[in-house]
C-alpha cells in the first residue's frame, strides 16, 4: 500500500511538472506571437504613415500647380482685355518707324503696307457675315484658325490671337503672310479665297481666308500613312508614276496674277481617289510647286511659306 501509494504520488508530480513545463512553452509562444504581432501592426502603421504623407504632398503639389497656372490665365486674360480695350478705344495716333515699316500705337499695331487699306485688296474683302459655322481647328503661337463655310464650301479661316495684337513681329509676320498667300497661285498649294474684317483699329477679327485642307499637310499625311496598317494606306509603296489627268480650279479662289505662270503645268490626279498615289506622283506634285516658288524674283524661300500644303490630299479619306 505504501508503495502504490508513493508510486501515484511521483506520478502526479511528474505529470504536475510536465504540465508547468508545457506551460512554460506556451508563455514564451505567446510572448513571441505577441511580438510579432506588434511589429507588424508597427511596420503596417509606418507604410501607411509614409503613403498618407506621399499623398498629401502630391495633392498639395497638384493644388500649387494649378492654382500658379490659374493665376498666369488670369493675368493673360486680364491683359489680352487691356489691349482690346485700348485698341478699341485708341485711334492710329502712332510713332513711325521707317526701317520696318511698322506704326506702333498704344496697345496695338499697325504696318505701313496694312492690307486693310490696300485698295489691291478692297475686292478680296468677304463681309463677315457671309462666313458661317465657324468650328475651331488649332491654336500657334500666335495665331489661331477656324473651319467655316463660305458659298457652301468649307473653307479655313485664320485669325491673330487677341493676346498677340500688339505684338509687332507677330502682326508683320501675318501681313506678310497674307500678302504672300495672295499672290501664290498653283494646284499644289493652298488657295487664297479673300480677308475679312470689321472697321476699326482692332486687328483681332481681321482673317486671312484660305481652301481647307482636311487632311492636313505634307508632313501630316505621311506620319498618318506610317502609322496606317499597310492595307489600309493611300500612298502606294511602289515610285511608279501614274498618267496625270488634269482637273478643274477650285471654283472659289480669288486670286492675284503672278506675272503669267502657265496653267499648263497645273493638274490634280484621279488616282488618289480611285488606287491611291505613288510615291514618284507625290513628289512630282511637291517638286512642281517648289519649282513654281523659285520662279519668282527674288525666289519665295520655304521657311516663308507656310501655306504650303498637300493639295492633293484633300481628295483622299
């Protein structure tokens, strides 16, 4: 008896320590998840600290823009309103300066050679009423265009930014280009078809009133071909040259003589509406209309032509 009795005695004490030893291991487990635990929640708190920041300081950095961006249209618009008014409330009480041929007046400019009172152009003036659905096609630097249509043809119509009135270059810049676009008479670049503007001094609704080139221009038409699926393109791979078949002028041009350049040589080709054109086609047209420029004296330099554009272009899409 005694001896099953010390015998369950060291069995309870045995499993007593085994118990206490089991949870002893359970302490340190827990202690260790509980740490793990904390930094984690740390490690988690910490990121999204550093992303709440990252995202305030790219708000408030997208708010500073913005504001700075609406301030400088402010100031813009505030100023384009002061030349107006000045230009509207100002006559051409103006100092002249002889080497450039320009009158600078208070808030605007006025050339010497202004083509508004040119009498070569008095019978190119279309009123402005007789332009309709006017719809905005591009902005530069100083000149914006519209599309509009004139006796049911669309036709472009381009304009000096308001803000840019009294800027001296950029008001020589348009008359020359005006007077230039006058001149020029071929099947290859663009038509002139007539100004308009209102009396007044304000130069800002004065338009220069061209043939509209819905495809663009040269450089234009052969970026949209490179990015076109070889199937779809209008300009055939081949330098084959097509049969030239001559076509009529456009029968709303209004234009200037250039000294008798023969008609002969201007033509338009079928094939860009019914196969497309060939590379040698393309450049044939391109080549004729540079050759026409240099037959001019002194020769009309590329940089100054701006309206040159592919003619042709307009029959495709």
């Amino acid at each position: 008896m005694q001896r099953a009795a010390w015998w369950m005695e060291a069995r309870d004490d045995a499993r007593g320590r085994r118990l206490r030893h089991l949870g002893s291991y359970a302490a340190d487990d827990s202690d260790e998840m509980s740490t793990t635990t904390i930094a984690l929640i740390a490690s988690v708190s910490t990121l999204m600290v550093v992303l709440l920041l990252y995202l305030a300081c790219r708000m408030n950095a997208r708010l500073h823009k913005r504001h700075h961006d609406l301030r400088r249209e402010v100031r813009r618009i505030q100023a384009t309103r002061a030349v107006m008014e000045r230009s509207k409330q100002s006559s051409y009480h103006s100092t002249h300066d002889g080497e450039t041929g320009v009158s600078v007046g208070l808030g605007h400019v006025q050339l010497a050679h202004d083509v508004r009172f040119d009498p070569n152009f008095a019978h190119t003036r279309i009123p402005h009423h007789e332009l309709h659905n006017l719809r905005f096609v591009a902005k530069g630097s100083g000149t914006v265009v519209f599309q509009a249509v004139f006796n049911n043809v669309v036709i472009a119509v381009k304009q000096l930014l308001p803000s840019q009135c009294g800027s001296l270059l950029i008001v020589s810049d348009f008359m020359r280009e005006i007077r230039l676009a006058a001149t020029l008479e071929h099947p290859n670049i663009v038509g002139f078809v007539g100004l308009a503007w209102t009396e007044g001094s304000s130069l800002a609704d004065l338009s220069l009133l061209t043939e509209f080139m819905p495809n663009g221009d040269l450089m234009g038409f052969l970026k949209y071909e490179k990015k076109t699926p070889a199937a779809d393109r209008r300009l055939r791979p081949t330098w084959d040259a097509p049969n030239p078949l001559a076509t009529p002028a456009s029968s709303i041009r209004t234009t200037f003589s250039n000294g008798g350049h023969s008609s002969s040589r201007h033509r338009m080709r079928r094939e860009m509406i019914e196969q497309g054109t060939s590379k040698a086609s393309l450049a044939a047209e391109v080549a004729d209309a540079l050759a026409y420029l240099h037959s001019f004296q002194p020769t009309v330099g590329w940089p100054h032509v701006l309206s040159i554009l592919l003619r042709v272009c307009a029959a495709c899409g």
